[in-house]
C-alpha cells in the first residue's frame, strides 16, 4: 500500500490518498477536505476500481457534507459507462479516463495507461467531474511525455494552459504547478 499527501495551492485543502496494488486490481481511496475556490467547503471521500493496467471500473464519489450528493460510476471496459442503476450514459461513450478536479491522482490514470512512445502525444476524451459540485461533462485533454518523469498536460477547454507534472517513480504527480504539490507522509 502506498499513501500520499497533497496539498492545493491554488485553494485550501488537502487530500490523503491510499493505494492498494494486487495481481489484478488497483484501489484507491481518498479523503479531500478543505474550501474550494468558489468559497464551498468540502470533505468528500473516493473510492476507485482499476484494472491491474490503470483502467477505470468503478469509481464511488460521496460528499460528507451532503450525504446526498455522490456519483457512482461503472465502467465495462469496452468505452460504456453506468451509472449506479445500470443506465447507459451515452453521453461519455468513447472516455477511457475519468479527471476529477480537486485531485491531482487522475492525471496517473491516462499516464500509467497509455502506451507513450518517446515525445509523443496522446489525444483522449475524458469525464470531468467537477467537485463540489457533483456535475460531470465529456472534454479532451493531451498529454505529452517530455521527459522520463514529466509529462505535459493540457485541455482543449483551456486552450492557454498547459502544465508541466513532475512524476515520481510510480508515474504518481509530486508537483502540479500552480495547483498540486506532494507533502512528504
């Protein structure tokens, strides 16, 4: 089991995070706490479900504030996500990776689960899922190795940004300019 502390920059808040690697499986549970940028405070709590090749399955985000706010997600692999009833969510047909907000851990997902080749970028089509407030929409984001832990990051919604993650060995952000950096546990 790994864990890992990162602390925002551009907001208050922090996020504890466990990783539990097994021969066929990645879990991960977070804890994030702190007042969003907006003002909102938050503490929500994520679990999330991976294929031993950093896949999405399943990812539970839950709000300890508002018991009622969550989302609920399932992924078959095949590019068809549910939601928690099972309904088909057409709309994010075609998303391999999921990026939540307030996190810095799902920049690792399409890192550890993409085949980059040298310099290359890769194109993808990911769910945002904006916290605090619980709202989901379909975006594309790049990513470009440029260096043997480095990546950079952008997306097509913010044309102007681009950021460049310092990785550790595990590929897993230890600095997220302007937004992320890792605190030792």
């Amino acid at each position: 089991m790994k864990e890992i502390t990162w602390r925002a920059l551009a907001w208050e808040g922090r996020e504890r995070c466990q990783i539990t690697t097994s021969v066929d499986a990645i879990t991960v549970q977070s804890e994030l706490a702190g007042v969003a940028e907006s003002g909102t405070p938050f503490d929500i709590h994520y679990n999330l479900r991976l294929t031993a090749d950093w896949q999405v399955a399943d990812v539970r985000i839950e709000s300890r504030l508002d018991p009622g706010q969550h989302i609920e997600l399932h992924h078959d692999g095949d590019g068809i996500w549910r939601d928690e009833e099972g309904k088909h969510l057409s709309e994010f047909d075609g998303c391999a990776f999921i990026d939540i907000s307030l996190t810095p851990f799902t920049n690792t997902l399409p890192i550890r689960g993409l085949p980059f080749d040298g310099g290359s970028r890769e194109t993808i089509d990911v769910i945002i899922i904006d916290l605090p407030t619980f709202t989901m929409h379909k975006t594309r984001q790049f990513y470009t190795r440029i260096g043997a832990r480095t990546y950079r990051f952008q997306d097509v919604e913010h044309p102007g940004f681009a950021a460049d993650l310092a990785l550790d060995e595990d590929q897993l952000v230890i600095k997220y300019p302007k937004l992320f950096t890792r605190e030792e546990n």
